[in-house]
C-alpha cells in the first residue's frame, strides 16, 4: 500500500493507481471499481471526497478527489478488471491535514 502526500481540504487535484508494469502485451484496462473508507478519524461520507468517476488512461486509473474532513486518513482500493478478464488491486492512504499545520 502506498501513501499519498498530505492533503489540505482545500485542495483538489488527481491521484493515479499505476498498472502499466503488470499489463501483458495487448492487455488494456477494460472496466475500474474505487472505492474509499475512512481508517482513522471521522468522516459520515468519505465518497465526497471523489469528484467524478475514475479515468482509465493507458496503464493508469487517474481519479480527481477533494475535500475532505481535517485529521482523517482515507483508504482508497482501486480494482482494475483487465480485458483479459484479470482483476488487478491497488490500495493507498490519503492522510487529509490542515495546510496551516505543516
């Protein structure tokens, strides 16, 4: 699992959930599931934090977030279903903080 660098609640901007490196040769991403959860703190609706859908771009799912609720950290699991009918996981952290704090 990998950490995103801190985001301020202010801010919105893209994450990535890279593929590209186990993709075999003709493979391409066919269909995306992101979901997220809050592992510490709270938040009543961590989907907010999504703005869109994610976007499969060659080998990576890109996805905009924004928001988000000071001091809770969010788990973002991103299952990629490959046209070969592989299913890929990534997950990664998303530790939201105030940016007047760092």
């Amino acid at each position: 699992m990998i950490t995103f660098p801190k985001k301020d609640p202010g801010e919105k901007f893209w994450i990535s959930f890279g593929y590209a490196a186990e993709l075999e040769a003709g493979e391409t991403i066919a269909s995306v599931a992101l979901s997220i959860e809050v592992i510490t703190g709270t938040d009543a609706t961590p989907a907010n934090v999504l703005s869109g859908t994610p976007v499969i771009q060659t080998g990576d799912v890109v996805q905009l977030i924004q928001g988000g609720v000071t001091e809770v950290v969010y788990a973002f699991l991103c299952l990629a279903t490959l046209s070969t009918g592989r299913i890929l996981a990534r997950s990664a952290l998303l530790p939201v903080r105030n940016a007047k704090n760092w």
